[in-house]
C-alpha cells in the first residue's frame, strides 16, 4: 500500500501540526532572544551575557528551521522522518535542558514548553496507530 493509499492515524497528523508549530516558535523565540541579546536590562535581569543571549538565539532559529524540513517530510508520509522527528525532539528535550541550566529562571517557562512539546511529539508518534501506520 502506497502513502498516498494510506489513512494517516489522528496521532500522526496532531504529530506534524505540532511538529510545525514547535519549528515557528522555535525561529520566533530565536529571533526576540537575538534581539533581546543587545538588551543589558533583559541579560542583567537574568544575570547572562549577551553573547550567551545571541548564541542562544541562532541556535534557536537552526533547531526551528531543522524542525520545519522534518516537518515537511513527515507530512510527505515519509517513513524515515519518524526517525528524524524523533531525533530532532530528542535534541530539543536537550536544548531545554541546557536552556533550563544555562538561563535558569529567566528561560524556564519557554524551556519548560519546549521539553513538554517534545515529549508530547514523541508519544504521539510513537503509540500504536502511528507503529502500524509507519510500518506500512
């Protein structure tokens, strides 16, 4: 049976919108950390150097452009994006972690999101309806 054939299970497509939805705020969180990196009032708050802030935020923005391609392949019905997919959220769950540590409580809600995203992604795409899908 082609992709094409195949229903896509209810897990699989919440999978790939929030799977998306991870990759915009991911590039939009980058984007105001980048921005915010110039701002001595924002790092002196949280007691981090800019340069942290800014590398931070670059970082950000690759980790939602990476999501987004494996985002596109796993719509494409891709079985090898599953893997990337859970690979990527892997390192996200990671990224918060290190968010988590390195800005402590000045990224924690934002850090604390990405990690229950993450694992929400991975449990979705890795339950019942979503193995028979993929094993097609």
């Amino acid at each position: 049976m082609s992709t094409a054939e195949r229903t896509r299970p209810g897990s699989v497509i919440t999978v790939i919108i929030l799977t998306w939805l991870a990759a915009i705020l991911d590039v939009l969180g980058g984007v105001i950390m980048m921005a915010l990196s110039r701002s001595s009032t924002f790092t002196d708050a949280i007691e981090v150097s800019g340069a942290t802030v800014l590398i931070s935020g670059i970082v950000s923005v690759a980790v939602g452009l990476v999501t987004g391609a494996v985002a596109a392949l796993l719509g494409a019905g891709a079985a090898m994006a599953r893997i990337l997919v859970s690979v990527v959220m892997v390192v996200r769950i990671a990224a918060g972690v290190y968010s988590l540590v390195l800005l402590g409580t000045g990224g924690a809600m934002s850090a604390v999101i990405t990690i229950l995203f993450a694992v929400l992604i991975l449990a979705l795409l890795w339950n019942k309806a979503a193995n028979r899908y993929f094993a097609h």
